[in-house]
C-alpha cells in the first residue's frame, strides 16, 4: 500500500461509520414532529372542504324549497277572485290562509282551469299543508279532500295581508283578513325553513315575498 492511500484510510473509515450510522433520535423526532404538523394541516383543509361543501348543498336544498312553496303560494293568489260582489271569501291569520282560486287540472289530455277552495297552514309537526276542494266541493266543509304537504321542515310561516289606508296614502299591514266582502290588496309571505345543521340559538334561513292580489 502507498504512503498516500494509508494517509487516507482513517478519514475514509470515519466517513464510512458516519454513513452507516444513519439518523439520530433527535433527528427522527424533528423529523416526525414536522410530519405531523403536515397531516394535521392536510386534514384540517379536507375536513374544511367537505364541510363547506355541505354547506352549500345544504344551502342550494333550502332554497329549492321555499321556492317552490313561494311559487305555489304565489300562482293561487295570483289566480284568486271574489265569490260574489259582497262576498270575497278570503280570511286569514298569521299561520292559516284561504280563499277562492283557479288552478290547473288534466280532463284527459288536455289541461283546464278549475275553480278550487284553497287553504294553507301548518300543523304541529312543523308541516305546511295545502288543501284544495275542487268545483262543487269548493264550498263544502264536509269535503273529503286530503291537504298536500308542500314541505315538511317548514320552522314558521307568517302571512300578513295589505289593504289601502286612505288618509295616509299608503299601502299598510295587519296580521289578520276578516272582511267578508273584500279580499286584501296584497299578501305578504315570511318563511322560515329548517336546516339540517341547525343549532338552537339559529334561526334557520328566511326568505319573503309580497304577492298582489288581481281581485284588488
């Protein structure tokens, strides 16, 4: 062996048992400690992803529903008329409405327009109901007509009805429609429907419409 390789065999050797040596523990916990602030930032940002998302459906779904009950609600004010000249047959309270009204009907393959007595409200389960006696049955309270449920996660539903106030020039609200032989001017609907998510101290997602009444 020559001078200059015997020169070089102990730096050889202590480089050699340094990399057979591998990590220190110190090394290892730096190591798994950067680890799982790794994890735990990756997993905080997909549980941030999926909930957001839920959310968002939750939110698209709530909506769908109270549209579809505002249109329905809208399309038989809209149709409604007067029984008579001195009888509208329209009462309403905050929770319960009903009148007079024209709806759609299939007579084999064509559609026609029937005259119907309709009636919203809600029950104690938090339902919202519409009952709807057609023609002859309309009038009759011994009708054996079924209400349709229009959702079942309704929290609240609050009609209040308009009416002309000549002195003052303006349109005004109240909570209750007992005239007999007028209809209201407008009807306005305030609906709160449930969320899944929902927490106590919430009060789900509201939503309002203002409906004019073509027999005004």
């Amino acid at each position: 062996m020559r001078a200059d390789d015997r020169a070089f065999t102990p730096l050889l050797t202590k480089i050699n048992r340094k990399l057979v040596t591998g990590f220190t523990l110190l090394e290892l916990l730096i190591a798994t400690a950067i680890l799982g602030v790794i994890m735990t930032t990756l997993a905080f940002s997909f549980n941030t992803g999926i909930f957001g998302y839920r959310n968002i459906e939750e939110s698209l779904n709530t909506t769908q529903t109270a549209l579809k009950v505002l249109e329905r609600i809208n399309l038989d004010l809209r149709n409604s008329f007067a029984y008579s000249d001195n009888e509208a047959k329209f009462t309403g309270t905050k929770s319960e409405m009903s009148f007079l009204t024209l709806v759609d009907t299939l007579r084999g393959d064509t559609k026609a327009q029937d005259y119907a007595f309709v009636l919203y409200k809600t029950d104690d389960t938090g339902q919202l109901l519409r009952l709807c006696r057609l023609n002859q049955e309309s009038l009759s309270d011994k009708s054996q007509a079924l209400p349709v449920i229009l959702s079942s996660n309704v929290k609240e539903i609050v009609f209040q009805y308009g009416y002309l106030d000549i002195q003052k020039k303006a349109l005004e609200w109240k909570d209750a429609w007992d005239d007999p032989a007028l209809a209201p001017v407008a009807v306005k609907i305030s609906l709160t429907i449930k969320q899944k998510a929902e927490k106590k101290q919430e009060a789900g997602q509201a939503f309002k419409r203002a409906v004019f009444l073509p027999l005004s």
